[in-house]
C-alpha cells in the first residue's frame, strides 16, 4: 500500500474514500480489492482513532471460556434494544476468523506462556430468565 500525504486544499480522485485510520479503516482499505483508496484522518497515519485506546484490547470471543454467542448475548443485553441482532450475530460470529487474518498480516496480540492468544477475563452479562 502506497502512503502519501496531501495538503488540505490539493484534490485528490478516488474510487474509495475511508474516514478514520484505525484498525476498521485500515481493514477497510486492505479488502477495498486494489481499488484507489483515500483514508482520510485526523492525526498522523494510525496514531489516532480508538484502537490505540484499546491498549490491545479487541472484543472477540477467542478464550476456552467464551463463544461468539455467548459474546453476542451479552453484546444484545449491553445494548439495552439499541442493537440489530442479525448484524450483532453475524459480526461476532467473524470475530475468530479476523482476529486470524489480523495475526496473518502480522498484528500482535498479548499470547499466553503456551503461544495462545491471551484474552482478558471474560466478565459476562448475567441474563435472567
């Protein structure tokens, strides 16, 4: 990937205009099939965003003590009813499988002694019924 920076008043043609520099829009712009992409941000070239916030920290059910249902469960109670349930299903269903293609592309994530990825605690919403 080419990475260049333009002045505010220069124009610049693209096929694919992506707002923010995290980690979603360098995704975004990775699997934008060789078309010509323009990221726009508001600080240096991944410096801004929430990933860096996160401070490794990516929701995924990727522990022996967790699944992308019980990850969705809790990501539909968390959301009081403000939450499309198919999207929530389907975007934690991928979760495992981006983490891997992030880790393919080199990312690194905290790992355990045994070489496994290191998820934080699991603290799970209780559901009653």
């Amino acid at each position: 990937m080419n990475r260049r920076i333009f002045s505010p008043d220069e124009v610049r043609p693209a096929d694919v205009v992506i707002i923010g520099g995290g980690v979603a829009g360098m995704m975004a712009a990775l699997h934008a099939g060789g078309r010509n992409v323009v990221m726009l941000g508001k600080t240096a070239f991944a410096a801004g965003g929430s990933s860096p916030h996160a401070q490794g920290g990516i929701a995924v059910a990727v522990g022996s003590d967790d699944s992308p249902s019980h990850h969705a469960e809790d990501t539909l109670v968390a959301g009081a009813g403000l939450c499309d349930s198919e999207v929530v299903r389907r975007v934690t269903a991928d979760g495992p499988r981006r983490i891997a293609e992030l880790v393919g592309r080199g990312a690194t994530f905290d790992r355990s002694p045994d070489g496994t990825l290191d998820p934080r605690p699991v603290v799970r919403t209780r559901v009653s019924g």
